[in-house]
C-alpha cells in the first residue's frame, strides 16, 4: 500500500508576524481611540458637565436675558441689554475668572479619575504607555472646556452686539458716537449747557482756556440764572461755549475710550485671551492632580490662587519678593490682558473713562516678553510634572 503525503504549506513565524497588525501600545504617543475614550469618560460625568454649562453658558446667558426682558418691558427705566459697557465687564469679570476655575476643575478631575476610581491599576496592565496616558488627557479635556468657553462667549458677544445701545452715555448726557477732537469741542459748543452741568471739570490754576466762576445748574441739566464769571459778573452765551470747550478737551481721551459694541478686533483678541487662561487652568489643574493624586485638594488650591493669592500678588509691591511675584501666572495673564478691558480682580482701570496706562498701573511692573516666557513656563513645567508622576506611580 503506497501512502501519498500531501505537501501543505505550513505558515512561517514571519509571514504571521508581518499580516498581524503593528503594536503601538507601548508607543507615547496616545491614539485617537484613547482620545475619544478619555472625552467620554469625562462626559459620563453629568454633574461634573452640568455645572460646568451652568457657570460658563448659564450665567452670562441668564444675566443677559434678565436684561433684555427688563429692557422690553421698560426701556425707560432699564437700559439696552448688550454693549460695549456690558461686553467688557462680562469678560473681565466673568468669563475670565470663572473660565479658569471650571478649566482648573475639569483638569483636577482628569487628573485624579483613575486613581479615585480604582482604575489605574487595569490601564497600567493593559500595556499602554503611561505617558500616552497622561497626554492623552490634553486633548480630551481642552476639547471640552474649549467648546463650553466658546459657547458662553459667542452669546455674550451676539447680545452685547445686537442688543447695544443706539447712543452713546457719557457722563449721563448722550452723546453722537465716534466723533474726532474738533467734532467734539463742536458737539460741546452746541450743547454747552449739558457738558458744563454733566462732564467733569479738572480746575485748578494751570487750566487752559476760558473758566467761570460760579456754575448753577438746574433741572435737567440746564445752566441756571446766577452763573458768572471770574470777574462776578453775568456770563454770556459766549463764555458758556468757550467754557464747554474747555471742559470738552478734558474729557475727550475718555470720550474716545467710549463704543457702543465691541469691535471684531476686541472681541476676537478677549476671546483668544479667555480661551488661553481656560487652557492654562486645565493644563495646571492637570499636572497638579495627577501630582498630589486628590482631586478636592487640587480643586481648592486653584481657586485659592486664582481668588485669593493672584489678585495680591498683582498688586501688592512686596520687597525683595517681586521676581516670585512676577513669576505667578495670573499676574502674567494680566498683563497681557487686551487694552480695551476694564483690569481683571477688581479696581477698574484699562477700559472707558480710565486714564493713561488704564489700571495696569496698579499692576507690579513686568514686561510683555516676561509674561509670555511665564505662561510657557507654568503650561510646560506642570504638564512635565503631570507627566513624571504619572509615568513613577506604583499601580
């Protein structure tokens, strides 16, 4: 009997081996998978995304309503919702602080999740990239806080656009819009006896031009019987306008500071700088809870350096610790601030009615090219520091 032994081709270790799809678990940087899978777990988090909404789209959102329905039903004795005014106190003092403190606290949560859930020890074993990991985070949370940040800020520009006054108030007295200097003092001349009862005066014996001696104004704003000049005698017609003049050439740098909306420029540059101190909270909240491994912990120390210790350090002329102020990362923030905005943390300054300089003068002295080098810094150190943390931690 003859057996026939058929000839079947085994598979060789390197043809399996070259079918079998390449194995980029061990690779840092994270794939698109892991990127996605980081948004969702965050997501599912739905009181974590609700508060976050509530504060970076329903405050403004509401306040803004409130405003509007208030204008509906009595235009007469509440003004336009939207406008320069509101655009700018909105941004400075509310989409900028509270910004970073939901950023800071969507980061402190990625960074602290897997070890507060218990889960850090089954993404070590599946053999991904530690590293991969973390930085897989980045992308993930600032592609939530971004689009929320956005959201808030697109309504506040759209109202305080649509809904902006249709003249401009300027010490309580309406006044026409983008006029030059010579306009100015013309509008002033034609309506002295408002600018003389409404603008403020800086007297004193280095004035320039004509001056009187004793103003009455009555109602309405209307210069009144009893008004004279230097010399005590009746002021004329002539004297009021030249006077009105005067008043106006001291008044027009905060006059020229006056909009009645945001222009595309303003509101492109506050929503770049809005979106850069959201990211920085996040990056910072980051690296801070994956570090320290809580996450209420990191959570109260950022709102404690965004509320307490930055606001101080911005202002506060402490010697020979001006270098470690200059070295906080809110200070540099404000510094960079676009110059239409009224300061961040209170005190005014920068934007209509300010003086020169606006209340950056408040501010410790630091330049542009030190703040820019103090934001790298705190983004690049924080993430590393994130980074090496998560990378040494025993699973």
């Amino acid at each position: 009997m003859t057996t026939i032994q058929a000839n079947v081709p085994t598979p060789s270790l390197a043809s399996t081996s070259g079918d079998a799809p390449p194995d980029h678990r061990g690779s840092w940087i994270p794939t698109f998978g892991m990127i996605t899978t980081r948004i969702m777990e965050l997501t599912k988090r739905r009181g974590l995304m609700i508060t976050l909404a509530v504060v970076t789209i329903g405050i403004p959102t509401v306040f803004l309503v409130v405003r509007l329905l208030a204008h509906a039903f009595d235009p007469k004795s509440y003004g336009p919702a939207g406008g320069y005014t509101i655009f700018t106190s909105l941004v400075a003092g509310v989409l900028f602080i509270f910004g970073f403190i939901v950023a800071a606290t969507l980061g402190c949560t990625a960074g602290s999740a897997d070890l507060g859930d218990g889960l850090f020890r089954h993404l070590v074993v599946s053999g991904r990239s530690r590293l991969a990991l973390y930085l897989a985070r980045v992308p993930a949370g600032l592609a939530i806080i971004w689009s929320m940040v956005a959201t808030g800020f697109i309504i506040v520009c759209a109202i305080c656009v649509l809904a902006a006054p249709t003249k401009l108030n300027d010490n309580g007295v309406n006044v026409p819009p983008h006029l030059s200097e010579v306009q100015f003092e013309a509008w002033s001349a034609a309506n002295a006896d408002q600018v003389i009862c409404n603008f403020p005066f800086f007297g004193g014996p280095k004035s320039s031009g004509p001056q009187l001696g004793n103003v009455n104004c009555g109602p309405h704003g209307l210069v009144i019987a009893g008004t004279t000049n230097p010399n005590g005698t009746p002021v004329t017609q002539a004297e009021l306008k030249a006077f009105a003049v005067t008043i106006a050439k001291q008044n027009y740098a905060s006059y020229s500071r006056l909009f009645l909306y945001p222009s595309d420029s303003l509101m492109i540059k506050s929503g770049l700088w809005v979106e850069l101190e959201a990211t920085i909270g996040f990056l910072v909240g980051l690296g801070l809870a994956s570090l320290i491994g809580q996450r209420t912990v990191s959570v109260i120390l950022m709102i404690v350096l965004e509320l307490i210790l930055t606001p101080i350090f911005s202002r506060a002329h402490i010697p020979h610790l001006l270098n470690a102020q200059r070295s906080v990362v809110g200070v540099a923030m404000a510094h960079i601030e676009p110059g239409a905005l009224p300061l961040v943390f209170g005190g005014g300054g920068g934007g209509p009615g300010s003086g020169p300089g606006g209340g950056r003068s408040q501010l410790i002295p630091e330049t542009t090219t030190e703040a820019i080098i103090v934001i790298v810094a705190w983004i690049v150190v924080w993430t590393a520091l994130g980074a090496w943390r998560m990378m040494t931690r025993d699973a």
